[in-house]
C-alpha cells in the first residue's frame, strides 16, 4: 500500500471543455435574439387591436351605465302622460288617427331639423294608424313661421321652458314616446340610435302594459 489517495470514481471534466462551447452559445444567443426582434412587430400589430378591443368594451360598458342612469327617470309603462299637457292633449285630439300616437321631442330649434320632420312626416304617412305630434323648444311665433313657410302638416306642441322635456325625461332629441289614444305611455325609446321608421313600427305594434 503506497500512500496515495484512492480515485474518488467522478470523472472531471477538463477545464478547457466549456470554453469550447462559448462560440455555439453564442450563435444560439444571437439565433434567439434576431427571431426576437423578427417577431417584435407582429407582437404589436397583434397588440393594438386587442387593445382598441378592450378600450372599445369599456368605453360601451360605461356609456351602458350611464345610459341605465339617465333612464332611471323615465316615466313608467300606463302613466298618464297626455294629460301633463293640454297641449300635446289638444294635438292628440286633432290627430284623424283611430290608433296610437307618437311624441317625438326634436330639441330648441324645429327649423334646424327640418329635413329630420320630413322624414317623420314621410314614415308617418306609412303608419296610417299612428299620428305623430311634435315637441320643439322653439317659441310659438317661431314654430308657426316654420309651419307657414315649409308647408308641414304634422302638429308641433311649443316647450319653451322644457318643462314637458323633463316630465317626459326627455334626455336626448329626437326622443319618441308613443302614447295610447287617451295618453297613457305604451312605447319609450330606449336608445338614440333608432330610426322613425322603426319607431313608428314599434308603437304600432306596442300594447298597453307591455314593458317596451
């Protein structure tokens, strides 16, 4: 026995082995680095819809609440709603209309949206069965000029001081309601993206007590 320490078993690798390796690792290095930055711009183009996807969501889902919010205030389904405005009462007894009748609520200035109450009065004759009535903040004198000078047929109920606006929660213009013959609320508009024809269709068809 000579004084020697017995080999462990481990074979060591030589120092110099990873250094041969150094040139391999770093070619993968910059392999994975260029196909980083080859994939860079697909990554975004990828990105930004999703991201005007997610901002679009959350700009409806506000606008929905805030929606909801303001038409906490609508009047109900059967509310007598004629009746807050001899008005609107008398123009609803002059109708020669046997079936219902709509309020739409065009805003402070009748003459500015003339070519929008041509429309109306266009559909309206489609819907023999529904009257239309007008609500303008314009002035009387101002709303019988307009009558006189462009021939329209429809009757327009003057709200100066927009007080049948608020009985009617009238947030935004146009705004249709439609209202059974003795002026109960059968039909609200729920959105401002409705076009006459399809109002007219829907308070032809509304029943009263029905929750339009």
């Amino acid at each position: 026995m000579t004084g020697e320490t017995p080999a462990s078993g481990v074979n060591k690798m030589p120092t110099g082995a990873p250094r041969r390796y150094l040139p391999y690792l770093s070619l993968a290095l910059l392999a994975l680095v260029a196909i980083f930055l080859y994939l860079l711009p697909s990554v975004a183009e990828f990105r930004a819809p999703v991201q005007q996807w997610r901002l679009a969501r959350i700009l409806q889902q506000r606008q929905q609440r805030r929606s909801q919010q303001m038409r906490a205030g609508d009047p109900d389904i059967g509310e007598q709603l004629a009746a807050s405005s001899p008005a609107i009462t008398a123009a609803l007894s002059a109708e020669p209309r046997a079936g219902r009748n709509a309020v739409i609520f065009v805003g402070p200035c009748a003459a500015c949206v003339a070519n929008d109450l041509r429309e109306w009065e266009r559909v309206q004759q489609l819907h023999g069965d529904t009257g239309v009535v007008i609500v303008s903040r314009d002035t009387p004198e101002r709303i019988d000029a307009f009558i006189r000078d462009n021939d329209f047929r429809l009757p327009i109920v003057p709200d100066p001081d927009g007080s049948l606006a608020q009985t009617f929660n009238a947030l935004w213009i146009p705004r249709a309601y439609g209202l059974s013959p003795d002026g109960q609320l059968i039909w609200i508009q729920k959105d401002d993206a409705s076009m006459p024809s399809r109002i007219l269709a829907g308070i032809s068809a509304a029943q009263i007590g029905d929750p339009q």
